[in-house]
C-alpha cells in the first residue's frame, strides 16, 4: 500500500518503525546532522544498517551535512558510504517498510515543507530495493583514512565558510530592503502627484507590502502578529494572560508557511496574514473604484480568513472556519484573539473609506446590500 505524506515530518513515523525492525535496513540521504540522523540510525546494530551519503567539503564547511556524524557512524562500525551527486532520500527496511521522498536524515528537514509517499507493501518495498541496488553502483566506502584527510582539510575553512554565509544572509536581507525602498520611493513619487485618496491607498499598500510581498510574510511580521494576539487560558489562576514568547515557537521556512503548534492543531500564521493581506488589496481595489465596503462585512471577511488558517498536526488545514468563542479561537491551553488580529488590518484604512454608519446599519436591518459610491 502507498500513502502520501505532504508536508509531514517522518521523523516520528520513521522512528517507530526502525525500533521494531528486524531485517536489514538501508538510509540514503545526502545530508546527515546531529539528533536525527544518529538517533534514527543507531537504533539498528552497525551489522543491519547500509548508509548512502555525500562526502563534500563544501556540504561538511556550509554546515548542510555533518562531518562529526559521519565520523562517529564510520567509527562506531557502520557501513557508509559515498555516492557522488546523490540527491535520493529513501529510508528502507527491507521486506517491510520504506519512504521516499524529499526529506534529509536532518534537523532542518523536520523543518522544512517536505513531500513522502510511504510504501508497506511488501511487493512494492522489494521492488524499490531491486531497483536500489541496481542504481548505486558508483560507491566508496567511506574510510579512517578518508575521514583524517576530510579533517585536516575542513578544520581551515568553517571559519571562512561562516563568515561567507553570514555575507550571503545579508545580501538576501539587503535584497529585501532595497525592494521595500524602491516600493516607498515609487509611492512617495505617486503620493506627490496623486490625489489625497490615492496618497492614502499607495500609503496602505506599503503597509501591506511589509506585511506581505510576493507571497512571503517575514518572520519577523509573523513574530509581531502572535505577540500582539497569542493568549495563554486558564493559566495560574487567571482567565487569561498574554503569551508573547510564543512568537519564538513559530517555525517554517523561507517566509512561507509560518505556523505555530498548539496541541494537536496548528495555526498557520503566515496564510493568515498572506489571506487577510489579499483581502485587504482587493478592498482597497474597490475603494479606488469609487465603491465603498461594509466596515462589519469586512471584519468578518477577515475574522473568517483568520479562523480558517488552523490545521491538524498533518498540516492538513480543517474544513471550513475554526470555531471561535467570542473574540478568541481556543487552541487548548492557548487561544488566539481574532479580533486582535483583525483590527492590526482594519485600522489601517481610514474611516472614510467605508460605508456610513448609518448606511451600515441600514443594511443590517433590512438584509439589503448598499454600495454607495464617493
């Protein structure tokens, strides 16, 4: 039988399966890094267990694979060896059970958002070892000998190597800002020969920008929403208290998919703010048009984008909104203040931009929708 496992981290599923292992068991991944790849691969003895890895200067300087795990598993008696531009992940336990997929023996692959299929048919898991065995044909056992001479070469070059990715980390930050001042400059330029509506509108578009560009929410923003709205309940005594160290909890990749887990759910803060950003552009979209929202439409657009960001521990996002109960979305322990989160979007637009209060209200009492227009 074949399953997909989207964006889920294997480490518990392959964990439990390798501590029940009997038979021999094959790990091929490119990168290997403390916690995970020696956790996983010493739960089977050195006489069971076949590892496939790179052996690269420059994956060991960069710090993307380990070169005091593979040193450990070679000394510790494990058979490992090196495939050059290897790139398959596959952890195999012959006759029984195997995975396939994107994600490394690393920390950061339990990070990243990583793609599987599990295979427990014992037909298709025979099969995948034939064809295994078949395709690694160019290999090196690794050696004492080849692990001194990587030593000797590597201990020069961490030094550089981490100042050279520090270097890169901050041309991307700095790609990033230049970006955000070249869309101030432009707004600034429009603002100056635009009318006061438009001033306003390239103003809130900026502000929108910074939350979300191009599909990505900074991890700093995503820090800021749950600071501002993360609630611990029921704790020591109290109804509840704010809980803003939950924003270090956050975790994702890239800028996409910020989410934080709260017992069996998570909530994916980063679609949250990309979805109520969205939101957020098509309205000012209409104000610019001439036609003015509902202000209580609006916010319960947005409360509902908010509630709809909360998923399973699979990274599955539920069906529909997640409940709410008052202003808050109970995750357990902790809750989320919707209302909170909204209002950082809604106080942005300025009052004028939106339906009278009478008109509103108008609208609330007779179920007829009014779309006055400046």
């Amino acid at each position: 039988m074949l399953s997909n496992h989207y964006f889920v981290d294997l480490y518990p599923i392959w964990k439990e399966k390798l501590s029940q292992a009997q038979g021999q068991v094959t790990f091929v991944s490119p990168y290997l890094t403390p916690r995970v790849a020696d956790e996983l691969i010493q739960l089977i003895p050195p006489e069971r267990c076949t590892v496939y890895t790179r052996f690269m200067l420059e994956n060991f300087a960069f710090g993307s694979s380990s070169f005091r795990t593979v040193n450990h598993l070679v000394q510790s008696g494990y058979t490992v060896y090196m495939v050059d531009k290897l790139h398959s992940k596959i952890v195999l336990i012959h006759g029984e059970f195997a995975t396939i997929g994107s994600q490394n023996l690393t920390q950061r692959g339990r990070k990243n958002l990583e793609a599987s299929v599990v295979l427990t048919e014992r037909r298709e898991v025979a099969q995948l070892t034939e064809e295994l065995g078949k395709s690694i044909r160019h290999k090196l056992q690794i050696s004492l000998g080849m692990l001194d001479d990587m030593s000797k070469l590597l201990c020069p070059l961490r030094t550089q190597m981490r100042q050279l990715k520090r270097q890169c980390y901050l041309a991307d930050k700095n790609i990033w800002v230049d970006e955000m001042k070249r869309k101030i400059a432009t707004a600034i330029a429009r603002r100056e020969n635009g009318s006061e509506k438009e001033k306003q509108i390239e103003t809130i578009e900026v502000k929108l920008n910074n939350y979300c560009y191009d599909g990505k929410v900074p991890l700093t923003v995503a820090q800021y929403f749950i600071r501002r709205t993360a609630r611990w309940v029921r704790h020591l005594g109290y109804n509840d208290v704010p809980a803003p160290r939950h924003a270090k909890r956050i975790v994702g990749v890239d800028g996409k998919d910020w989410r934080i887990v709260f017992g069996g759910n998570r909530f994916f803060v980063g679609r949250a703010i990309q979805r109520c950003c969205k939101a957020m552009h098509a309205m000012l979209k209409e104000v610019e048009a001439g036609t003015l929202p509902n202000r209580r439409a609006s916010k319960v657009q947005l409360e509902e984008l908010v509630t709809s960001s909360v998923g399973t521990f699979s990274l599955e996002e539920n069906m529909g909104a997640y409940p709410k109960r008052g202003d808050y979305m109970y995750l357990g322990a902790q809750a989320i203040d919707v209302f909170a989160f909204v209002h950082e979007f809604m106080k942005l637009i300025p009052d004028e931009f939106f339906q009278p209060e009478a008109v509103e209200q108008l609208t609330l009492e007779t179920g007829e929708t009014t779309t006055p227009t400046q």
